[in-house]
C-alpha cells in the first residue's frame, strides 16, 4: 500500500477515533504507540499525532522521536501533538487559567487556502486540554482562534507541519472531517483509494502469496468477523480452507443448526461439531466470571485441536482478529491487564504448532461489514449482533446447569425474534438476555410461585467501546415480558438494563 497515513498514539482516548475519520475517507492508516515509530517511514505519506492525558510540561511526557517525520513529511499535532511541537521547537506552553473542556467556536480563521478550505468561522470544535499555548514554535504563524485560545491552530513556516488545539476526531467538531480531508488530500496529496473492492483484491493476493498451497484450519461463530474471514480465505486458498463450528452448549437456540445452514451455500467447507456435553461438564459448579471463561476457552482448544489434527498436513490457524484488538495489545501503556481470556490476541496454546493468519486485523468492524457487502455475505450474517465468545455461559450469572441454559434460550429466542418483528433489531447493536442468580415471588394463577429472574439488556454502540441503552417501545417490552413469562417455565419476573457503558459493561459478567 502506498498511500499509508502514520498515526502516532500518545495515549489518547479519542486515537481509535482519528483512524476510524481517516479510513471513512477512503485512506488507509495505521496506529503506532509513540516510541515505537517505524523504522521504514516510506510508506508512510503523512503522519497525525493523537492526543494525549499527560502535559508537555510533566517529567513523564511522552517524548518521540521526529527527526525523520518534522519538516520531511506532512504533519498534524492534535491536542497534545500541537502543544508538543510547540513545547519542543522554541514555543510556551503554560496551565490554561481554566480548564478548556467542551464546545467551542472558531472565532477568527486567519489562511482558509490550506487546512481550513470550506470550513467557516463559527464552527464548532472539541476542546479536551489543560495546558495552553501561549508561544507558538520557532516559524509558528497562526490559522485559527477560539474566544478563550488564542492559538488553536497553526503551521510553520518553510514545512510541511501543521498543528490543531482542538480534536477534529471526536462527533462534536463539526467540520473536523474537512479538516481531516483538507490536510490528507489537499496538503499531503493522497489519493483516496482505499475502498472495500482495493481491499479484498490486495488482501486475497496477499493471502495467495503467503499461503500458497498450505491448509488452514479456521474456528466459525456464525459472527461477521470469522465469516468474512472464511470467505476471504476460501478466495484465496478455495478447499486447502477446513472451517470448523463447535457447539460448545451455550449457543442461542437452533444456532448450532441454523448457522450450518447458513453457511451451506457459501461454498465454504464447515465441519459441525457438538461438543455440548463436553463444555457443560467442564463448567459444572463453577461459579467465577473469569474463571466460566477460562474453562470454556480451554475446552474449545482442546477441541478444536482435536478437530485441526484430524486434518492431515494443516499448517495454518485462521483467526477473525480485527483492529481494535490489535490496538488493545500494543497500546502506548503495553497490552491491558483486563484482556479477556478468550480475545484472539495471542491466545494460542504452545501445543497446537500452527502458524496465524488474521486476514481482517487491520480492520474495524464497521469495516468488516463493508468488506462482507463486498464478498456478497449475506445480510442476515452481516448484521448479525456481536456475541460474546462464551456465549450465554457470562449471561448465566453463578454456576451454569444445562436446565439454566435451556431457560435462558427460550428467554432470548423470544426477545430477539421480537425485536425482529417489530424491526427493531436493526436499530440495535446488541441485545441478550441475562439469567440472575436469584428468585422471586410471583402470583400464577391462585399459587404463589418462587421462580428465576431474568434481565434484557439491548445497547446501540458504534464498535462497543461505549454504549447506551436503548429506550424500546415500552408496549413492546410489555408484550415480551408477558410472553416471557407466559412461555418460560420457571420465570416469574423481567427486568430492564437501563445502564450505559462507562460505567456499566455491555455484558453482565
């Protein structure tokens, strides 16, 4: 790829963000923590520093290494990156006299022939900063001001760079694509080229090239990331591709079924395998989040192993890994303590000898879907909501029992088929239901019962890092609960997730 863009994390939480502006521009980019900068810049047509929760002025500032960047290709300082190319090249950077968070507006734009080109006084940005500006660097000439900060956009002269105050990334700068756009295309010159149709051509080569004759052993879900996966991988590789779907107990209900069928006309080569039985005796009397994870995890390698060696001469592991994944493992502060036991992410055992391919790791998941369009995947898989890998093993609070997994199937067949039929599924990213470890009193009939408690959680997120709940019509949450109730031999009470994430997670466990 020749029209690469380099974005530098200083450990920004908005860094994911510029990557999602510049892909919607059709330009591909690439997250790098901040002293790790590559060795070979030539790809590389521009470069963005993110953001950053430290000050330029802290000892414990993060400090890169530009010599081979400023002056010598098109730059942009975001936030942190404005006050550090200042901070280091003869400017002041000070405490703000306020803290300088929220809505502004550009009150004086002073050159609109480069960076601000369609974008007008009075637009409003995202300030996130306490530290100001007071002196720009050495060539510093002023673009742009707020009300409260004066140097909220400027570039040097003689080079190529260019630094913003504000966040163009985040929903709230309204015209902070433009800008974006202006700087890339305009400045830099980069041709917009990167598009689902470039990436499945180069990225089906690329796999010819580094596969060539091998066999691959892939793990199906029935999600969109490992069926795009299969399908990019049978393109290349076509019967040397062997897909394998387990059933590990705690599917929805019919899916262990219904994705086989899915999956009958695609071409792709699926072996079934229901190993229920194997996975609840694993988890029988255990009670620990973490630790339902780690057991199901387990036994789906243990598995899945099993399946892969039945297949003669295999060299290769299939994984659906996408981006954000990727990111979370080399983040500026090293990969997260709270990686989840069944993230793709280095998660393969020292005893299965296989090689990874992760055709989709440069990918959001937005973009998966979009590269699925392309592959002509059917939309049922495509718009399928993300399922978390335990499956309805983290929605059975406490220890799991296959009568719990039979209760709780019924419970979420009936609230996504409802969703469905009121045609609000779509409208949802993610939905479920969750089985409580408690039980409550009820009234059936002229009996008192004193059965289980269920939750519905349904979220509209846009990769799940945040989430809101959704505010469903209440006469459909009247109709589902009823028919829950109705229906579900041995519950007796719905309730409603009306939390979001932060502070909540999207899953209960």
């Amino acid at each position: 790829m020749q029209n690469n863009v380099l974005i530098l994390d200083f450990g920004s939480q908005y860094t994911q963000l510029i990557a999602r502006r510049v892909r919607e521009l059709n330009i591909y980019c690439e997250i790098h923590p901040y002293h790790k900068v590559p060795e070979n810049l030539d790809p590389f047509k521009a470069v963005i520093l993110s953001g950053s929760p430290f000050s330029v002025r802290g000892e414990d500032a993060p400090h890169p290494d530009l010599s081979k960047i400023k002056g010598h290709k098109p730059l942009l300082g975001v936030c942190y990156g404005a006050q550090y190319l200042a901070h280091f090249h003869g400017g002041n950077v000070a405490p703000s006299n306020t803290r300088e968070y929220g809505r502004a507006r550009l009150a004086e734009i002073t050159d609109i022939e480069a960076l601000f080109t369609h974008i007008e006084t009075g637009s409003q940005v995202w300030m996130s900063h306490s530290d100001t500006i007071a002196e720009l660097p050495e060539g510093g000439v002023r673009l742009a001001s707020t009300h409260d900060v004066a140097n909220a956009a400027y570039k040097i002269q003689g080079e190529p760079t260019y630094a913003i105050q504000f966040h163009p990334e985040v929903y709230h700068s309204t015209d902070g694509k433009q800008l974006l756009e202006n700087f890339l295309i305009h400045i830099a010159g980069i041709n917009p080229d990167w598009t689902p149709a470039h990436f499945v051509e180069t990225t089906v080569e690329e796999l010819k090239e580094k596969l060539g004759e091998d066999k691959v052993v892939l793990g199906l879900s029935g999600g969109v990331d490992s069926s795009v996966a299969a399908v990019l991988l049978h393109k290349a590789i076509g019967k040397n591709l062997y897909c394998i779907f387990v059933n590990n107990g705690l599917l929805r209900k019919n899916e262990f079924e219904s994705v086989l069928e899915q999956y009958q006309g695609m071409g792709l080569n699926v072996k079934g395998v229901d190993a229920s039985a194997r996975f609840l005796d694993a988890l029988k009397g255990v009670t620990d989040p973490e630790a339902k994870r780690k057991a199901i995890g387990r036994v789906f390698i243990e598995v899945f192993d099993d399946e892969a060696n039945q297949v003669e001469g295999v060299n290769w592991l299939g994984q659906g890994t996408i981006y954000p994944d990727v990111i979370e493992s080399v983040s500026v502060n090293g990969p997260s303590v709270t990686i989840k036991s069944h993230h793709n992410v280095g998660g393969l055992p020292d005893f299965m000898k296989l090689k990874v391919v992760e055709p989709l790791r440069m990918l959001f998941k937005d973009e998966v879907r979009r590269v699925g369009s392309q592959l002509e995947i059917s939309p049922d898989i495509l718009g399928r909501h993300p399922f978390p890998g335990p499956g309805l093993g983290i929605r059975i609070l406490g220890d799991i029992t296959s009568e719990k997994v039979r209760i709780l199937q019924e419970v979420d067949h009936i609230f996504i088929d409802g969703l469905k039929k009121w045609g609000l599924y779509d409208k949802v990213w993610q939905a479920g239901a969750i089985l409580l470890p408690i039980q409550s009193v009820g009234v059936m009939g002229d009996e008192r019962t004193y059965e289980q408690v269920v939750a519905l959680r349904a979220v509209e997120s846009t990769d799940g890092m945040t989430a809101d709940w959704v505010d469903l019509p209440h006469d459909f949450l009247q109709e589902t609960s009823n028919s829950i109730i109705n229906r579900v031999k041995g519950v007796n009470r719905v309730v409603y997730d009306i939390s979001s994430k932060p502070p909540a997670t999207i899953e209960w466990e």
